[in-house]
C-alpha cells in the first residue's frame, strides 16, 4: 500500500459556448432528430409491407 498513486489535482474549467457554437449544436441536433424521425418512418414502412 505504500506504492499507492495519489491523485492529480486539477483546476475546473468553465465552458463558455459562444453564439455560434450553440447555433451549430441546435442544427446539429434538429438534423439528428429529422434524421431519426425519416429512419423510423422507413422502418415503420418496412413492417407494413411484410
């Protein structure tokens, strides 16, 4: 136990998003939902057919 590793001690970091950053994540997220959203309804017709 004498060989134990101590633990780093580091500094928080505060995240500051700007403008533009949040807008490219909402886009990114409203694309991934639309993308979802298509994925499901193909599947949805897939199951139908059969």
């Amino acid at each position: 136990m004498a060989k134990q590793l101590s633990l780093i001690h580091s500094k928080q970091f505060e995240w500051k998003l700007t403008h533009a950053e949040r807008a490219a994540a909402r886009r990114g997220i409203a694309a991934s939902r639309e993308a979802l959203k298509k994925g499901r309804r193909r599947w949805s017709d897939i199951l139908d057919a059969a």
